[in-house]
C-alpha cells in the first residue's frame, strides 16, 4: 500500500514555504500543527477523522503491526493493518492464507465490520 504522505504538497506563501500533508483517510489537505501527532510525526489526520476514528485505528492504518479489537457480535478480532471507508472498517489478517483465528471463519482476505460495532480496539494488546 501506497502511503499518501508521498503526495505531500509544498505550498508558497508569503516568501515563506509552508508544507501541507494529506489526510491519510479522506484526502483533505491538512496543515502541520492542525492534525494529529500522536504516534508518527510524518503522518497526519484531519480534524474530522481524528474525532471520528480512535487512535489505534488511525495508527493501523498506516503502520502494519499487533493490534486486536472487540468486534460487537463477533468476538476478538486479530489483526494487522485495516483499509477505512467511512462508516466502515475492513480488517486483514495477519496470514493471508490462514486467516483470522477463533472466529465463526477464518476470512482470509479480509472481514468488514461497521466502525459503530467495534467496542474497543488496541495497539500492540500483548506489549511490543
Ligand atoms: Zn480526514
């Protein structure tokens, strides 16, 4: 996966170059200071989507890793990085073969699930 951060815009302004990121899930232009910080500087989240999305989930997004979540209905969800489109949530495992492990199946090419039924979700749930 192509990270958006490479289409990274340098903008003039005022003799001054200011650069502006795009939003790793929905595209809009966000400004250094404006987005969110919290685990990879080099990344950015608009305003929107940082309220919308919990930290882990932006964070799997754009860093392949450990993560699990409740999934309402489901049970516990093992996974490694996820795919956003708006209200929805598509998880990859961490085999793509095998699948997800403990489920009613073992979607090996990926699960969706609507954002409003995860219960909660973790970064690195066994430590790092
Ligand atoms: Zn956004």
């Amino acid at each position: 996966m192509v990270n958006k951060h490479e289409e990274d815009i340098f903008v003039e302004s005022n003799s001054s170059s200011m650069l502006r990121r795009v939003c790793q899930i929905c595209d809009a232009l966000v400004q250094p200071g404006n987005g969110d910080f919290a685990y990879a500087p080099y990344y950015h989240f608009c305003y929107e989507c940082t309220n919308k999305y919990p930290p882990a989930l932006r964070k799997a997004l754009i860093d392949s890793f450990f993560y699990a979540a409740c999934i309402q209905g489901l049970g516990i969800v093992e996974f490694e990085t996820v795919h956003i489109n708006g209200d929805w949530i598509t998880f990859i495992p961490h085999n793509r073969e095998m699948g997800f492990e403990n489920l009613p199946y073992p979607f090996p090419r990926s699960l969706d699930v609507p954002l409003a039924n995860i219960l909660w979700i973790a970064d690195a749930p066994n430590g790092s």
